[in-house]
C-alpha cells in the first residue's frame, strides 16, 4: 500500500481515448498521420500546410493544362 503522500498511479490529465470507427476516432487518426508525414519529411506546422497547399495546387494546374491542350 502507498503512504498519503504517494503519487497516483493514473495522471489527473488522462483521458479515454474516443470508441473506434467513430467520427473523432477517425479525425484523430488523420491528425496523427499527417503529422507523422511530416516529420518524416522534416516539416511540420504551418511549413507542411503550405507545401500541401502547393502540390494541390499544381496538381489541379497540371489537370487543368491537361485538359485545355488536348
């Protein structure tokens, strides 16, 4: 048995994680691998946001020149 002044075993800050297949679950999940990418690739933050935002970008340009030169 611990002595009143021990540590609790659970941190107060805990929490459950929300039940699988749920909406959060799954907006959680993609929160996670995205930011796994990025630190993969050394960016993350609003660094990784603006390169997503680029490649987007010239995705749908390269698709649009693609279908105004044929």
């Amino acid at each position: 048995m611990g002595s009143k002044g021990s540590k609790p075993r659970k941190p107060s800050h805990s929490q459950h994680l929300p039940k699988v297949g749920t909406a959060t679950e799954n907006a959680r999940l993609q929160h996670d691998e995205r930011a796994a990418i990025g630190d993969v690739m050394g960016i993350s933050g609003a660094t990784l946001r603006i390169v997503m935002i680029l490649g987007v970008i010239a995705l749908v340009g390269a698709l649009l020149g693609l279908i105004i030169f044929n």
